[in-house]
C-alpha cells in the first residue's frame, strides 16, 4: 500500500530538504524488475562519507559499494522486504572510510541501520529507504564498561584475599574463589543450607555491632577477627565490611573482605621464640616485611624491597619508615602506631611507597604487634603489598562515576557532595555562597543546524571558558545537556557575585570558532544564595534553576537573582 514517506520521497527537492539536516546517513534505492537494487539518492553526509557521485546515482549497488558492503546491503534489503517491513541491524565498518586513498587509515565505525521497504497497494515492492546512525560513540563506551567489569571480574576471581556479599539478613549471595580454598565452603553449599556460618562462637555480638553499623551507612575498614573452617580449623583474619544499595538507595547488604592473617600472627609467635627463624621467613617473602620500633623506626625490611622498590634493605635501618613515604601519607603512619599501641590488635593502612627512581608505588600494609615474654608491645611489624594496578582501576571507576564524560567537569553527584560540604563551611565561618544555574541560548537550534558534533565541541569550548573566569575554589559541574552550575564559595557579601555573573557572560558572548563554523551564542544565568542557613541543598539549585526562567521571560543574555515573591514555579531538578 501507499506510504506518506512514499509522497515525500518521489519529489527531490523534498528528499533532500528532509534528509539533508540530520546527521545519519539516508540513502533511497529503487527495486527493479530483475530484483535488483539502483541508487536514486542519498542525503549530504551519506555522500560525504560514501564518497558516492552524482554520476553514481542510477547505478546498481554492486556497481557502486565494494563487494562486501553490497553483499550486505543487499541481504538485508531482501530480508526486509520478504518480512514485509522494517528491519534494523548493526555493523562494523573497519579500514578505510569510503572515497578515501588507499594509504588512509582510520579506526572501525559502527553503525545501527534501519531498512523500510516502500510498497504499492498491489503488494510490489517499489523502494528501499536505509538510514544508517553512527553508534560508535555508544559501541566505545560499551567495550570500556565491559573492560572495566571484566578487570574487576578478574580481581575477584584472582585475588588472594576472601571476598564475598551478604543480603540485609547477613545471608551469603556470592563467594570467590579465595573464600573456597581458606574457608573450604563452596557457593552452593552456602546457598542449599542457611545454616552454615563461619562465625565461630563468642564473635556473635561482635556481627550483630557490625550489621548495626553497616545498616547506617557506615563502612568499617579495619576489623581484627577469627572466623571457622568448613573442618573446624580457626582462621585470624583482617576484615573490612562496606554497605551496599538497592536501585532506590536502600541498604540491601554488604561486601565483606578478609586478610588472612593467620601467617603474620604465626611470624609474630615465631619472632617471639626466635627472631632468627622469622628472619628466614620474611627474606623469602615477595611482600614488603618490615619490622619497626613503637615510634616508627625500621629495625628491619626484607630483601623484597631491593626488588620491589630498588632500594638496598639496609638503607632503610635506623630511620623513620616516614621517610619512604609520600608526603601526604606519612600522617596515616602515626594512626596506625597509634591504633596498635592502644588496641593491641593488627591494623591496616594503604600508602605510597617510594621508589628509587623517585615514582611511586601503592602499598597495602598490615601492622601486627609484637610482645616480649612479659606481654609488653616492644616491636610492630609490617607486611605490604604492590597494590598499584587496583589504585588504578579505583580511580578510573571514581572518574566514570564522578565526572562528566564529555567536559570532564563533576557531575550532578559529585557537585552536590561539594556544594553540601560548601554550606557546612558556609554555616561554621557564617558567609555566603551563590549558586549559579546557567545554559546556553537556543543550544537545540546549534545541534539542528550544525549537528551534534559541533554541539558537544561547543559544550567543551564553553565549559573552558567559563572555568577560566573562576577562582581554584569555585566548581564548575554539568548537570545535563547544556545545564551547568556553578558553586561560588566564601562570599562576604550578595554583590560580589555581580562582576563574576558579569565576567562570565562577556566572555560567553565571544565569537565561536569550531571546525569551519563560526558563530555567538549568549548565555543566562540564574543566581540563588545561601543563607537563610535553612535551606536545603536541593533547595538552593531549586532556586537557581527557578531564577534561571526567569532571566530567560527577560529575553536572555542575562541574569537574574531569585527573589522568593516573585517566582512561583516549583519545578525541582534535584533527585
């Protein structure tokens, strides 16, 4: 039957004034009598990459597109119209682009098309319109999703430490393979008998203190504990417990993380009958051993760090083991001397150790003490390992979930930590803060007439230059689209932020220089102030988002400072 695209498309001028504007690729073909397929016409950007002529028009697909290509097109031109309608599928185009020389190389692209056939009232196929979208943007950050898990798919499944995840009712949801081989307990026999535990008796109260705590939100990162094999035998272990959510934010459970610390605590028991024997332990060890005196100084360190960090072992005797560390963690030393002296039980702490060459190395360091005959603490020592590599992958998840992927500006998650911790301050030093909510002028009219490219370029060139008119304090976050707040601490007085408001717009107004267009934009800006010491934080935003309207009723290219009699609207942009 007659389509409405069928009328479109049977006029050019029309075609062309319709595909023309948008960014994917649209190319009409005719179905002739031998079930062939014949190029008619194809859009501006499908010409640009295809590298596809107007001498090109007319001729058979196979004629036209390289032989794989055509294969494919074809195939699915067939299949669409034997299934009688639309038909969308993926692909990958690796190697050259089309139309380029053969010494031109680029990366593969992948593309979502979608292929409708055309028909006449009679059932006969006349047409075939395939718009074809770029997804490799989507496809890219798929694959690093992907790498990102199967890293820590791979932490789990390869690490010596016991790992494992239990519901609101401490009930086990997964176990690794660590957990296995200490504890002896497979995943399905925890999950076929409930009462199964590994809590040994007299730790019950301590669990029922540490589900207590976990419910509200805390994590507990250093915990000294015992707990039984699936034989019976007792394990001491370093624990850390970490909340977990549910899609609402409800407390669903946690990850729990044991240190098998049964070998440091059997060193420390030989170290006490015989320093010679623990000596021949730690030189054999690939982990960082050290043994220091209760102020910090190295008696010890075992050959490992000749291999680990270059450095000669003996270097490190009689000098503070702060020495060797990064500037900014040489105070977590003193906590932990400090949390052993006191609880006389093992803790742990993660550091940066130095290298010779002067880079620096993440270790995971447990300290144990050690007593004399009498009972006294006379020693601590130390075991680290090279935890690098997870630092690594830690920060990259940090900045996935905490930055905007397109500016690098934080995200609405990580502004509203900010801005919570600015008004905190705000109230202590009672001063001021503005909170401004701002967008680019008809940003939609950029992306419809320039395409998406330029408007994301334009994005990135905005955010450059609003930054560079901000005080090291000041945040800068993109909320969504062309949305972005701005956090202006320690204010003393409403006015100050009139020449930053000011500052900002001019350079806004600056002409724009992106690939071969060039163009202005303009910008409002909405401004709303804490105090009253009342407000909340979605409040505050609330208020910016609100005065933001209202300098665009104003004609825009302006700002505006809410006042709360005048603005009315209500609408909340906060979770």
């Amino acid at each position: 039957m007659n389509t409405p695209i069928l009328e479109v498309i049977t006029n050019i001028d029309l075609f062309l004034k319709f595909f023309n504007n948008i960014s994917d690729l649209v190319y009409l073909s005719k179905v002739k009598v031998d079930g062939s397929y014949q190029y008619m016409f194809a859009n501006d950007p499908a010409k640009t990459f295809t590298g596809l002529k107007n001498e090109d028009f007319g001729g058979d697909l196979s004629d036209v597109l390289d032989e794989h290509t055509a294969k494919l097109a074809i195939t699915k031109y067939d299949e669409a119209i034997q299934q009688g309608g639309p038909l969308t599928y993926e692909e990958e185009m690796p190697g050259l682009q089309f139309g380029e020389a053969s010494d031109v190389a680029r990366e593969s692209m992948y593309f979502e098309t979608t292929v409708t056939p055309i028909f006449k009232e009679s059932g006969e196929c006349t047409h075939i319109l395939a718009i074809a979208r770029n997804i490799t943007e989507r496809r890219m950050k798929d694959k690093e999703i992907e790498f990102v898990k199967n890293r820590l798919e791979l932490v789990w499944n390869s690490t010596t430490d016991i790992i494992y995840t239990i519901d609101e009712n401490a009930d086990f949801i997964h176990v690794n393979q660590a957990f296995t081989e200490v504890l002896g307990w497979r995943e399905e026999e925890l999950f076929n008998d409930r009462s199964i535990t590994i809590i040994p008796e007299g730790y019950w109260d301590d669990i029922r203190e540490i589900l207590a705590h976990l419910r509200e939100g805390e994590s507990i990162p250093s915990h000294t504990a015992r707990r039984v094999c699936k034989g019976g035998k007792l394990v001491d272990v370093l624990a850390s417990y970490s909340p977990t959510y549910d899609d609402s934010g409800k407390w669903s459970g946690a990850v729990v993380i044991y240190k098998d610390v049964s070998i440091q605590q059997k060193v420390q028991n030989q170290l006490q009958e015989s320093e010679e024997k623990y000596r021949l332990i730690a030189e054999h060890s690939s982990d960082l051993i050290k043994v220091l005196d209760l102020e910090g100084t190295v008696l010890y360190a075992s050959p490992s760090h000749q291999h680990i960090l270059n450095i000669d072992p003996d270097h490190y005797l009689n000098k503070s083991i702060k020495c060797f560390l990064h500037q900014e963690d040489m105070y977590k030393i003193d906590l932990l001397i400090h949390k052993i002296t006191h609880s006389e039980e093992s803790a742990s702490i993660e550091i940066r150790a130095a290298k010779k060459n002067g880079d620096w190395v993440w270790v995971d360091s447990v300290g144990t003490p050690v007593f004399d005959e009498s009972g006294k603490m006379v020693r601590i020592i130390t075991e680290g390992r090279d935890i690098s590599e997870r630092k690594l992958y830690e920060d990259k998840l940090r900045k996935l979930a905490l930055y905007d992927h397109l500016t690098g500006l934080p995200n609405r998650t990580l502004f509203i930590s900010r801005l919570k911790e600015a008004m905190d301050e705000a109230r202590r030093t009672q001063t001021k803060l503005a909170v401004l909510f701002m967008d680019l002028d008809r940003f939609k009219k950029v992306n419809d007439t320039m395409g998406h490219d330029i408007g994301d370029q334009l994005l990135v060139k905005f955010a450059e230059r609003v930054q560079s008119c901000l005080r090291e304090e000041d945040v800068l976050a993109r909320f969504a689209g062309d949305e972005f707040v701005l956090l202006i601490p320690e204010l003393k007085a409403e006015d100050e932020i009139l020449p930053i408001a000011q500052r900002i717009m001019g350079c806004l107004q600056e002409e724009w220089e992106i690939e071969e267009h060039v163009f202005t934009t303009t910008s409002s800006i909405g401004i709303a102030f804490y105090p009253p010491y009342e407000q909340s934080y979605k409040e505050i935003i609330k208020y910016a988002d609100e005065a933001l309207y209202k300098a665009k009723e104003k004609g825009r290219n302006n700002y505006h400072l809410y006042k709360q009699e005048e603005i009315t609207d209500s609408r909340s942009i906060c979770p």
